[in-house]
C-alpha cells in the first residue's frame, strides 16, 4: 500500500511540476514550436490502453476464479463480466474519442 501511494503522490508531484518547467515566454520562443498536445495526448492513450488490459486481466481472472468456485452461477457471473469489460473498454475509447477532437 505504501508503494502504491508513493507512486502516486510522484506522479501527482510531477503533473503539478511539469507546467513550470516547460513555460516558456511566446515572446522568447525561437526555433520550431513543439506540438505538446500531441505529445500528452500520446501519452494519455498509452495510460488508458495500460488502464484498461490491467483492469480487463483482473477482471477476467475474478470473473474465472468465481466461475471455478461456483459453476451454478457461471451465467450470471459471466453476464456481469461482459458488463464490466464494457465500462472498462469504454475508458479507452473516451480517451480517444476526446483525443481525436482535441489534436487536429
């Protein structure tokens, strides 16, 4: 649990970090311009995608493990399953869908 909650105070450290450290003037800016939308977006995707084979992994292995334990209720467990690998996939999917409207 501490690892868990140290990782995410760094990575909450270096969301708060992050915007000072890439300021830049517009008067000062030389050189060709970095399209940091992209880039985040990119970045955006790739923890989504991460999010969702994580969740549908232990999901599905929940969903197995319930099914060995009780056979008798392997229908409504799988129903439930197909369910939550929905909503799981749907995260992926906003994440795209709000990427493909903002990078133009």
């Amino acid at each position: 649990m501490r690892k868990v909650v140290l990782a995410l105070l760094v990575v909450m450290a270096f969301c708060l970090i992050a915007p000072v450290a890439f300021a830049q003037a517009g008067d000062q800016a030389t050189g060709q311009a970095t399209n940091w939308v992209a880039i985040t977006s990119g970045f955006a995707m790739a923890i989504a995608s991460g999010a969702c084979g994580i969740a549908q992994g232990r999901a599905s292995a929940a969903a197995s493990e319930g099914m060995a334990r009780n056979p008798g209720a392997a229908g409504v467990i799988q129903n439930m399953l197909i369910l939550a690998l929905v909503l799981i996939e749907s995260m992926a999917l906003y994440t795209f869908a709000i990427i493909f409207i903002k990078v133009r």
